[in-house]
C-alpha cells in the first residue's frame, strides 16, 4: 500500500488528482483505513505490531501528501503569476481625451476677463416673468420685442416667458444690492429666429452691469475695449455704432468687422454667409442704465450711474475660435469639437 501510494502521490498531477489518492488511500473507506479497521481481529501480541507500522505507514503518507500539496501549490501560483504577468513594455492604447467645449472656453476667458476687473459672477432663472424681462427694463406693453411671433411665453396672459435677454439680471441684482455694484450674469437666452449663420433660438448671452457713483460712458468704452483687445488682439477692428434700448439712454452696439470677407460683404463675388454682407458682425448691445430703471430698483438716479451691457457668447465665440457658422457651435459633432 505505502509504495503504490508514494508512487501515485508523485505522479499526481493536479490537486483533484492528488485528492483522489487521499482518499483512495486515507480516507474513511480508504486501504489503510479497513487495514486499521481489522485490528481488532489480530492477536494482543500481533497488534501493537501491526498498530505501529499502520501508525508509521499513516504518518508517512501524510507527509507525503503534504508535500505534495504545497509543491502543486508553489506550481499553480508559479503559473498564475506567469499568466497575469505584465509587459511593461508594450506600447499602450492611446485614451481619447475630452476638452472643454470651446464655446465654454471663451466664456471662461470673458469670466476671467471681469473677475480681473472686479466683478461678481451671478445666476439667474431662465423661467421669467415677463415684469423683470420687460416691464422693470422700461419696455412698454405692445412693444415689438414682447411679441409673441418673437417670445417663446408659458400662458396666454404673457407673464410668464423664456427669456428672451439676460438683462432681468439687472433688476434682479439691483433690487437685492446697494451700489457699487459690479456683476457679470452669462445664460442661455431664447428667441423665435430661425437658424442661420448668426442666429439661433438658442442662444448665450453675457449681461454686465456696474453702477457707482460718477460711471461714465467712458467707463463702459474703457471695459469693453479692455476685454476685446484682450479676446481678439491689440489690433481687432471693432466699432460703437449709436443705438436705442428702452433701457439704457445713450446706448450703442459694437460690430467686430467681419472676419471672413474683412468688411467687403462679399466672399468669391457671392454675399458674403456668415455676415450677411454686412462686413461687420454685431457682437453686444449697452448703454447707460435708464435713470427711470435705477429708480425702479430703488437706486437714486441723482446719486448713482450705471452701465450695462449685453454680449452674445456665441457670435464672440465665433470671432475668437474663427468659426464661420453659429450652428457648429450647437451640433456636437466630434470632429469639429476635436479642433479646439
Ligand atoms: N439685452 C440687450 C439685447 O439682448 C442687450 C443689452 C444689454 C443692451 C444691456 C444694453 C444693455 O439685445
């Protein structure tokens, strides 16, 4: 018994092998075991004979067996350790890396841009009530703008309406703080217009506003200069055209000339898309703050003057990033993200 199961524990190969040998051998049906089992049919003399060399036969499998088992053991993890091994010399898969969405990242430089100039980063709902999107702003009923073919509204009586301009903000910070008052609110905005090159119902806007004592319109040139030379370069061609909002007085827009067709109009003898042949591209509308606006907000107009302005982020965006068309910026195609 003791040879053949030396022999067989060896040559197992794997741990169920070398289990089938145990019990073969040890187990409670196993040889050794009805060998010990038929102990008591033995004289007294044969039997502490016997019972010792069983003993010694026992004792000597097991070791045997243990050995065994730790050497499968060593083997499986050898084995293990081989499969799982790691080249850490293989060339690895490049990971595709997103990035900010460039829109977002000439937000981020129009915020850093500010904040320099010490101004507050404020939010606000795009759900509006029609008296802070209008009526505050000094738009009167039945003016253009509150039309409902330009005015995405909620009910039929128009108080309630996506907004259609950031410039609620103003009302909104000025009711709830005293001068000086520095604040940017950028937000999507909504308008019925049609998509085109320029337009889309959809879109960001960036609202500034400042108010202290003594503000000037030079002091709205000066800003919004310092943050287009900043955006486009010292050299940027940009004009301040007179214009009129019910809520600033003097007010005026600011056109970057056309970056396409550099203020022709025409690119290859056609009108050129992306201005309209315009040459320029409006980028934002300001002014000085309506004295009647201030007084609305609980601001004495006698005391305290204010500009306010409002960009659109995507026509800037498109000046900065030199995309010809508003509606890349809202497609998500990967391939026309991937180049910025
Ligand atoms: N809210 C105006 C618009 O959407 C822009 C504007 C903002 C004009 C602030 C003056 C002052 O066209």
């Amino acid at each position: 018994i003791k040879a053949k199961a030396l022999a067989d524990l060896a040559a197992a190969a794997d741990m169920p092998a070398l289990d089938a040998v145990r019990v073969r051998v040890l187990g409670k049906k196993g040889e050794l075991t009805a060998v010990l089992k038929q102990m008591g049919k033995l004289s007294a003399e044969e039997r502490p004979v016997m019972g010792q060399m069983a003993n010694a036969v026992r004792a000597k499998l097991e070791e045997a067996l243990e050995k065994r088992r730790a050497a499968l053991d060593a083997a499986a993890l050898e084995a293990k350790l081989e499969a799982e091994a790691v080249d850490v010399t293989i060339p690895g898969k490049p990971v595709e890396m997103g990035h900010q969405h460039p829109m977002n990242r000439v937000l981020q430089e129009v915020k850093e841009i500010f904040i320099g100039m010490g101004y507050q980063i404020v939010d606000g709902p795009e759900i509006e009530e029609a008296a802070y999107n209008f009526t505050k702003l000094n738009i009167e009923e039945g003016h253009p703008s509150r039309d409902r073919s330009d005015t995405f509204y909620f009910d039929d009586d128009d108080s309630v309406l996506l907004r259609t301009q950031t410039s609620p903000m103003q009302i909104r910070v000025m009711e709830q703080q005293k001068p000086p008052i520095r604040m940017l609110a950028p937000g999507r905005v909504f308008r019925k217009d049609e998509a085109d090159a320029t337009h889309s119902p959809m879109f960001h806007q960036i609202e500034g506003l400042v108010v202290d004592e003594g503000i000037t319109m030079g002091d709205l040139k000066g800003a919004l200069e310092t943050l287009i030379k900043r955006l486009y370069g010292e050299d940027a061609v940009v004009r301040f055209r007179p214009h009129h909002f019910p809520f600033t007085e003097p007010s005026c827009e600011v056109d970057m000339q056309c970056f396409k067709c550099h203020g022709t109009g025409e690119t290859d003898g056609q009108v050129c898309s992306t201005c309209h042949g315009e040459g320029w591209i409006e980028l934002l509308g300001a002014g000085m703050v309506h004295p009647k606006v201030l007084e609305g907000c609980g601001i004495d107009p006698k005391k305290y003057s204010g500009f306010a302005f409002g960009i659109g982020l995507e026509r800037m965006a498109m000046g900065r990033l030199r995309i010809n068309d508003l509606r890349l910026i809202f497609d998500n195609d990967v391939r026309f993200l991937s180049q910025f």
